[in-house]
C-alpha cells in the first residue's frame, strides 16, 4: 500500500461499506443497497486499493 492511501485512508479497506461475504477476497460494497441504487457489488481488483467517490470511515 502507497503512503498516500495509508494518510488518506480512503482504500476499500478502510471503507464502511466494504464487507465480506462468501468467497470473495476484496469483498463487497454495500453502498449501493444501503441507498436504494440496487444490490451489493463485488469491488473490482483495479479499485480496492484507490477506494471511490463513496468512501466513508469505518466505524470501529
């Protein structure tokens, strides 16, 4: 991980809607259900790392 995601904290790692469900290894972003814009989405390998415009802190 890049020292600028590591200060900004905005990686789908970090993210509050980022769970994991099943198999999958990067898990699911619950942002679009949560919302009413349609189901949960598997995170794509090329954004987990960035994280997107909808990022929120994780509550701890």
């Amino acid at each position: 991980m890049t020292e600028a995601i590591k200060k900004t904290g905005t990686a789908c790692w970090d993210c509050g809607f980022r769970r994991d469900f099943d198999n999958t290894f990067l898990g699911i972003c619950t942002w679009f259900e949560v919302h009413g814009k349609g189901s949960n989405k598997d995170i794509p390998p090329a954004l987990v790392e960035k994280g997107c415009k909808y990022w929120k802190k994780k509550q701890k």
